[in-house]
C-alpha cells in the first residue's frame, strides 16, 4: 500500500493504524522495533486467525518486550528533524 492507489477492503480485511511510536521504539541499544518486525508479527497473526484484540495485545507486549518492559522516549536530535 501506500502507492496512493484506491483500495476496497473485502469482508474478513484487516487494517492496522500505528504510530511512528510502535515502529521506532528502542531496545536498551537504540535499535528500533522497526515496521518489518510489526509486518512479521501481524502475518502471523494473520496466518493464525487470531483476534484483532488479540493481535494488538501481541503487539503491545512485543513493543514492551523490545524495550526491556520499559517505555523509552525517542531521542530527538538536529540530523533526525525534517526541514
């Protein structure tokens, strides 16, 4: 996705929304949760017909779990902002 090509969503679609958050929560080494490991664990979420709210509670511990069980505030710094 992400092509800017409409798409109609078919019964039995599912359609995650996430936050920058998600995809760049940090380990204790500063390495991100990253979008191929969100993409990886929604597929097999996928592949193993579980819930959405199911799904969203792996994920969440996932994140956590990445993160030591500890929330990590992302870094700002002057090469990471955007003019």
């Amino acid at each position: 996705m992400g092509d800017g090509v409409a798409r109609q969503l078919e019964p039995g679609d599912r359609l995650l929304f996430y936050s920058d958050g998600t995809t760049e929560a940090r380990d204790a080494q500063g390495a991100f949760f990253g979008e191929n490991r969100l993409i990886k664990l929604t597929e097999r979420a996928a592949a193993a017909e579980l819930s959405a709210p199911e799904t969203l509670r792996r994920l969440g511990i996932a994140v956590m779990e990445h993160q030591d069980r500890c929330w990590r505030s992302a870094k700002v710094t002057s090469s990471d902002r955007r003019e």
